[in-house]
C-alpha cells in the first residue's frame, strides 16, 4: 500500500494478522531484506514492512533526519490501524531509526529485536566519508554507494547470487534518498545513553562476520540493556535477515513466542 506522509509517498506492505511486528531495513537496503522472516511469521504475526523515505519504493526528499524517519514510522502505523505498542524490529540505520522512535514513542513500543546495529554515533573520519559519497552520490548516482558497500555487507557464505541482487538493489534507490540518508546518519545523536532506558524486552542480534557494526558493539549493547538476549550468527555478515535466514528466522520466532504466546 502507499502511505502520504507530508505530502511524501511511502511503500509499505503487511501481511499476516496477530501482534503487530514493525521492521525497519537498514541503508541504502528496502523491505525486500525482510522477504524471509515475514514468509516464516506472517501466518501468527502482522507483519508490517515499509520502505523507508527515499529507499525503495518510497519517495525521497532532499533532506531527512533521524527524527523524519521516526515520524513517519508512527505515520505508517497509524495509517495500518496499529495504535497499540508493536514488536518493533530495526537492521543498522533501522536501529538508529529505532532508537529515535523509541525516545518518541515509547509507548508504541512492546518489544525491540536490534540487529546489526550500533548505538554509539559516528567518529569524526566516518562523517567525513558520508560527506565524500554525498557528493560522489550526486555526480554519479546511487550506483556509487551500492558498490562501496557491496564488500562490506555479507560474510563469506553468501552467493555471487545474494550479491548481485543487493547491488542491484541499492544500485535502484533514488540518489536522493540515499543522498539525504547519509547525512542524516553522520547527523545522529548518540543512542547510547538511551540503551539504560530501554525496558521493553529486547533482542539483540547479529552475523558473526558483520564488518559494518561488528559483534563487539553488539556486546556493549547487551551489557547496557537491562535483561536484554543477544545471538551472534555463525558465518552471516551485516545482512543477517537474507544471509542465514533460517537462523535469524528461528531467533526472531523464539524470541515472540516467549514474550507474546
Ligand atoms: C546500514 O547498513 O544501514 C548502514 O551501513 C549503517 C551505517 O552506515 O552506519
């Protein structure tokens, strides 16, 4: 379904019924990374999986923040009929939308699953890099972002098939979008003073080989979080969701089912 959001289209699809699950994909990625996990919970979850703003399917604008993309979160589920608290599931920029959407919202907020994600803001030298690819991105196009992170994203088991796809993929987002979404993560706050105020059950996970946010920062979250879980997946990189589904499939499954038989 489309969803305007101040005069901004956004893609969102949901399937399924029961407790809402909301899932946010990370940069410059799409709800396509969640395809598996919904075909495992659609048949006792709602599903509902919008592509963020300029990512996609949804329409970009020439600047975002942290806190658009928080807003037009709440937009989507109120426009999907969930007022109530959502299981909410964010990939890497997903967590940092996550985090915001929290401080927010927290009331619509039942549990957390942060995968592949970090809390902790960019150094200085990182901020400096979004800057250089803005202007790479604008002279050249999205393509540019796509092959840089392209290496970074999987760990060693994935196919030239799963890469290929991704490249393709990122290679399609608006360059605005991907453009606005760099700055607004070398914009973000700090999350991490926001992991001690996190007191919905919460899942941590994340590829053993994730070069983008690395275990180690996975490790720092858990210790932050009270009572929070943390899985670290054998032989996945940064994508979790499409490099070992079944596993991530099987984590997220128990991790529900525990906390909302
Ligand atoms: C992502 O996967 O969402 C981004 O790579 C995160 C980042 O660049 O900080």
């Amino acid at each position: 379904m489309k969803i305007k959001v101040a005069g901004v289209e956004l893609h969102c699809d949901v399937a399924g019924s029961g407790p809402a699950v909301l899932f946010v994909h990370g940069f410059p990625l799409s709800g396509r990374l969640w395809e598996p996990a919904v075909r495992r919970l659609s048949s006792a979850y709602r599903c509902i999986v919008p592509d963020l703003r300029g990512m996609g399917r949804s329409r970009g604008t020439a600047t975002a923040t942290m806190q658009d993309y928080a807003e037009d979160l709440a937009v989507v589920l109120d426009a999907v009929g969930e007022t109530g608290p959502v299981v909410a599931v964010g990939l890497s920029m997903g967590g940092y939308v996550l985090f915001e959407f929290f401080r927010r919202h927290r009331g619509r907020v039942r549990a957390l699953v942060l995968a592949d994600t970090q809390a902790v803001d960019d150094k200085p030298e990182t901020r400096a890099k979004r800057q250089e690819m803005i202007a790479a991105v604008r002279q050249r196009g999205s393509s540019v972002a796509a092959e840089a992170m392209i290496e970074k994203l999987f760990g060693p088991d994935a196919s030239a098939g799963l890469r290929r796809e991704w490249l393709e993929i990122m290679s399609a987002s608006p360059s605005v979008g991907v453009t606005a979404a760099l700055q607004a993560m070398a914009d973000r706050p700090d999350s991490r003073p926001t992991l001690a105020e996190i007191d919905v059950p919460t899942l941590i996970a994340v590829g053993e080989h994730d070069a983008i946010t690395p275990p180690g920062v996975h490790r720092e979250m858990h210790e932050a979080i009270r009572g929070a879980s943390l899985e670290i997946v054998p032989g996945a990189g940064h994508m979790l969701p499409v490099e070992k589904p079944e596993a991530f499939g099987e984590i997220l499954e128990r991790f529900l089912a525990e906390h909302f038989p």
